[in-house]
C-alpha cells in the first residue's frame, strides 16, 4: 500500500487574530520563523509559498475555467463526483444554516463540486467556490484544501493564516480522501467568510471524507469484503481481496492500522 493518512489533528484552537498577526510581523517583516504561533501545515506553505517568490501583497485572481475543459475536468473525476455528491448533500444540510460553503477539490486542488451558502457568501467566496477554478497552493497561495492534500491529514486555515491578504477573509477546514489503493484523490472543504470555526468543523469534513472513501471502496470490484474488527478500528476500516486473498485496496482507516 502507499503511504497512508496521517493522524488527524486535534479541534480547531480558538480564534486568536492577534497571535496570527504576530506571526506575520515574525514571518514576512522579520524573517523569523514563528514556531508556535501558526500550525505547522500553515507555516510549511508560507514557506513554500516564499521560495516560489510570492509576495503577500499580490493580486489573487480565481479564473473561472471555459465550459468545453471544465467538462473534460468533470469527465474525467466522474468516479469521485459520483461517490461524493450524496456525501456532500449530507454535509450541507448540516452547516449551511451556519453559513459555510461546502466544497470538492481533486487531487490537484480543482474545484469540482460546490454546495452550501453559497448564495449568501461575499463576492471572494463565491468567485473561488466555481466548479473548475483552481485552488491549487501554486496559484492562490495557503489554503486549508491544498494543505490537506499535501499533508495528507485534516487541516484548519483561519483569516490571516492564507498567504495572501486577498484570502484573509476565508475561514476553512478541509480533510483529504484516499483511494481504496491509499492515493489521495481530493479534499473535502468548509469555508465562510466571518471568523472562526466551529469547533466540530474539522470531524465533520473528515466523516465526510470517510464516507466518501467508503463509497469508492465499494464500488471497487472484489471477491470479498472484511472489516476489521478491533477496538481501535472503528466500523470504516475494511479490506478488499481478491480470490486468492490478496489485497486489492482498503479504506484509509483499515490502511493507517495496518501500518
């Protein structure tokens, strides 16, 4: 198998504005590396994003994507879009009342699918939140999608912790999903544009996440089925085998204990 999730990271810190922005003045004025005052998954990228030659001050624009590659795009994530969407109408009716936007990249931090309140986000958020506009580190900077794809676990990007000060208005929590075959596919994203996360934000794109990597092991042909059962397993850790009992995939909880 390949290399499997990592563990997941604990609930949201609360909210603290002023300690992000200390962070920023150690960060871009200084050129000291905050340990302590952002995450590690938010301090990596802004690493990443200042070797690249990013400037904080730039410009960020979400290009909307014509309708002849977008459809391409779609096309050509039909599996995922298929096991996500159920998903990602559950998790909608959960959180839209509370003004997030919900949100389907693939691996490479396109937009693929989007629900939630949308209609009453800000302009920013409904731009970025388009079917086909990429979201990707490279071209809108720190962000909580592209961060979980790359760490390959959950991930919280609150206000000021996006590189760039056009982004600042985001609020968002996002989770990777694997394949049965333990490949990250996507990410599963929360966002809103006023401050703070509620505290349960983060499970609740990673249940999303699961369920959708359930769905994708299930559509996977196999000559059988075996949860795992074990006290720290949980009900989502199966395996997929073939007749001669070889292993043809898992869900990432069964791949992170077998590991």
């Amino acid at each position: 198998m390949p290399a499997t999730a990592k563990p997941a990271a604990p609930h949201p810190a609360p909210y603290r504005p002023e300690q992000i922005w200390q962070a920023r003045h150690a960060f871009f004025d200084d050129g000291d590396a905050p340990a302590g005052l952002v995450d590690t998954p938010v301090l990596s990228s802004w690493l990443r994003c200042r070797s690249q030659g990013r400037e904080a001050g730039e410009s960020v624009v979400f290009d909307p994507v014509e309708t002849a590659p977008l459809r391409r795009l779609l096309d050509s994530q039909h599996a995922l879009l298929a096991a996500a969407r159920p998903e990602l109408s559950r998790l909608t009716a959960s959180v839209a009342e509370a003004g997030y936007a919900v949100l389907l990249t693939d691996a490479l931090g396109r937009a693929l699918a989007v629900d939630g309140a949308i209609q009453r986000a800000s302009a920013p958020l409904r731009q970025a939140f388009r079917p086909g506009v990429d979201l990707s580190e490279q071209v809108i900077g720190t962000n909580a999608m592209s961060a979980a794809l790359l760490e390959r676990r959950p991930v919280w990007v609150q206000g000021a912790e996006h590189f760039f000060a056009d982004n600042q208005i985001f609020h968002c929590a996002a989770a990777p999903v694997f394949d049965p075959q333990g490949r990250v596919v996507g990410a599963v994203d929360l966002s809103r544009d006023t401050p703070g996360l509620a505290a349960g934000a983060l499970g609740l794109v990673q249940r999303c996440a699961r369920r959708i990597e359930q769905r994708l092991f299930e559509a996977q042909p196999a000559a059988l089925h075996l949860q795992l059962e074990a006290p720290d397993r949980g009900p989502e850790a199966w395996l997929a085998l073939d007749g001669d009992a070889r292993v043809l995939g898992a869900t990432s909880a069964a791949d992170r204990k077998s590991t």
